[in-house]
C-alpha cells in the first residue's frame, strides 16, 4: 500500500480535471461565437418592435404603462402561463399535464414549461423527489437486469451456438445492433413522429427534443403538444411521460 | 436454471410496476389539487390586466396589435430574451452565461433559461453532449473512488482501531454524518447563501432551487444572478458553474 503514503491527489487526477476544464472552455468558446451573433440579433429586433408599437400608439399609450403589463406578462409566462388570446385554454395542472409533470422530474429531466406556483406545491415536490428518485432508479435496475439476460447475454450465446459465429464476433455484431436499435427506437422514431404531428418543428428540431429528453437535459425550449388541439394535447402528454419513463429505463 | 423457464415477466414485476404506476398517480392527483386552483387565480388576474390595458387605452390600441406585439415578446423571451426596459442588459451568450449553460447540459440539469438559439448551435449542442456527457460520468467516477477512500473507509477504520467503536457501529455513525454533510455542505449552506444574495427569494424557494439543481431536474424557475447587477451575476454564474459540476461529482 506504498500508493497511501503518495501525495493525496497524484497528478493524473489534476490531468484529468485540467482535460475536463479545457472540455467546458472550449464547449462555452463554441457557443458563444455561433450564439451570441444571434442572440444580438433577436435583441435589436424585438426592441425595434416594442419601440415601433409605442411609437405607432403614443396619442395615448405611456411608455411605463406598456412597461408594467409587460412584467405581468413575462411573470405569468415564466409560470407556464401565457396572455396570448389564442392559447388560454392552455392548462399546466390539468390531470394529464400534472402526470407529464410527474414523470419528468421522476426522470430528472424537468422541462421547466409547467412548474409549481405555490410553496405547498415546491416542498410537496421536494419530498415526492426524494422518495420518487430512489424508487424510479430502483425499478430501473431491477427491469434493467431482467432486460440485460433477455437482451444481451442470450442472443449472443445463440449467435454463438447456433450460428457457430465466435464469442467476440457476436458480442460487437450485437452491440453495434442495439446502438442502432436504440438510436432508432428512441431518437430516430420518435423524431419522425414529432416531425410529423408537430406544427412548425424542423426534422433538426425533432431530433434535437428527442436527444435532449433522453439525456434527462430537458432545456424546455421545445415541448411537444404546444400547438395541437387540445384533445391531442392530452394524449400525448400521457404518451410523452411513458415514453420519458421508458427512455430513462432504456439506458 | 429453471428460472428461465418461468413466465417472462414474473408477477413481482408487474407488482413493482403497478406500485410504480400508483405513485404516480398519487403524485399527479396531489399536484393537480394544490396548484390547479392557483393556476386558475393567476390566469384569472392576468387576464383581467390585459383587459383592463385595452380598456385604458382604446383610444387608439387595438387587441390584435397588442396580441402580436405580446406573441414576439413571449416568443423571444422563450429564447430568454427579455422586452423589459430595466433587464435589457441581460446577456445570454456572454462568456460566463455560455459556461454556465455549458456546465448545466453536461450535468443533464437543463435549466432552460438559457437555449441554443441557431441549429448550427443545437447542432453542436447533440455532439457536445454525446462526448460530454460520458466524458463527465468517467470524471466523477475517479474522483469518488478516490474520495471515497477518503472520506469513507479510512474514517470508519479510524474509529474503530483509535477509538475502539465497533465496525458496524462506526459505519452507521459515520453514514449520518456524511448524510447530514452533504445535507448541509450542498444543500443548506448554498441555500443560505443564494436566500442573503438574491433578490426576493424565501428561505423555501433557496432550498427549493438548489434541491430541483441537486437532483439535475432543474427546472429553471429559479435561476440565480437575474436579479443582482451585471458584475455580481458574471461572478456567480461562474462558481454556480462550478458548484453544479461539484454537486454531480458529489452524488
């Protein structure tokens, strides 16, 4: 055990930290420079058109009046509710936005479109998490295994017997299988019918949602059933938790 | 082997299933009854805001003028992109915001506040992540092999050989401190800080963020540094940055 008496953190670990902070400053150079170009653009574009309304209705519109609805506006939006006349049947907390809800913090992935507006709602959240987060890992792991023997070890060992194919042949043949398979069952697919249904989503936009969702990220930017009518709307919010649940398992 | 032989899926596991399936259920039914009615009020008083601006001002505004001034607002805000005159220097894509939202995808926490705007950007947002997030993953293993032997049986050894308390016993003692540690360390001692710093935060909704950031659901309601001014909020994006990654490692 001559590695104890070693200095605490040999320099392998600070290599590794170094690589990993040259990843997160090279990661924030790239977003900056192809972001930032954009961001500006929006910016001067949405000033030109709050500075053109109130130049379009000053005969009697003031400027701080525009001001204070606006901050009731964004406040509202930041709680999942929006003051456009032809969204504001939009519900968050009916019952199948609350499951969806549910299911993305159960999943970590926590969208952040619909969140909880009062403090019994906030600590209710915190304490279903703490007893949710444990249990959803722990059904994971046991489907997982269950899923690990009828998956992987039995079609290798017939590909091995029954196809005279070797050990080390079968298992990377398999694995390259399930990579795509699972690039296909759980991005591809999915992407395809968010392309499909979804009003207004890029095929690049569905795909982005899909990988963002899976990696439990959920930035919230796009979330399905936004645009649908309202009946659809449920359905799939109801498809949209399972299939996060089935995501999260999957990996 | 005669398990093989068995059903499939034996009954334990749809029992699993089932109670997994009725916790959400629970937990769905409880969010629905504590925020639904609080929706409703603020949906309510936002509407009568909106109506009573129109009523103010019909002299010369029309609604569907207002209607698409707010659908440019609240669809630039999306891309977290405020119209509001007093936070208009709030950059999303300066260096520290970039690494800060850098930090967040590779945790898998996705406030949301901040999103890539371009596809170019969305784009390299899928790659940075599919490299990230496994490079991550290797990262926080090594160190809490490393700390764990540290922190963990080297302590409990110590009590039992300096102290003379029995293996099981110090295992036990040493597993509540470093719960309640780690409580404190990641938990409370942040949600002091960000209760002292930020503006109008309650105790609940400090300890409310940094669990929703702890458990990488983060759901971006609250976001720290929006409301302190520009040089404070760069500071703090970076060691939020920081913290986070700490956080990850910590788990």
């Amino acid at each position: 055990m001559g590695g104890l008496h070693q200095h605490i953190w040999p320099w392998r670990y600070w290599l590794l930290l170094g690589s990993y902070g040259l990843f997160l400053l090279l990661g924030t150079a790239v977003f900056v420079g192809v972001e930032a170009p954009q961001e500006a653009g929006l910016r001067e574009a949405l000033r030109g058109a709050r500075a053109g309304f109130v130049r379009q209705h000053q005969s009697c519109l003031s400027e701080p009046g525009l001001e204070r609805l606006l901050e009731r506006v964004l406040d509202a939006d930041s709680y999942g509710i929006s003051a456009l006349g032809n969204v504001s049947d939009d519900e968050n907390w009916d019952f199948s936005s609350a499951l969806f809800f549910a299911a993305s913090v159960l999943t970590t992935t926590g969208y952040g479109h619909t969140v909880p507006l009062s403090d019994g709602g906030k600590v209710f959240c915190i304490f279903y998490t703490l007893l949710g987060l444990p249990a959803t890992l722990l059904l994971a792991t046991c489907l997982l295994q269950r899923l690990m023997g009828l998956l992987s070890h039995r079609p290798v060992q017939y590909l091995h017997t029954h196809w005279g194919i070797s050990s080390g042949h079968a298992a990377l043949g398999h694995a390259a299988a399930m990579g795509l398979g699972v690039l296909g069952l759980f991005i591809l697919l999915p992407a395809l019918c968010f392309w499909a249904l979804e009003n207004g989503w890029t095929f690049l936009e569905s795909v982005y949602f899909c990988f963002i969702s899976l990696s439990t990220i959920g930035l919230g930017d796009y979330v399905p059933g936004r645009g649908s009518p309202s009946s659809l709307r449920h359905l799939y919010k109801i498809i949209g938790g399972a299939v996060l649940q089935g995501a999260e398992w999957g990996q």
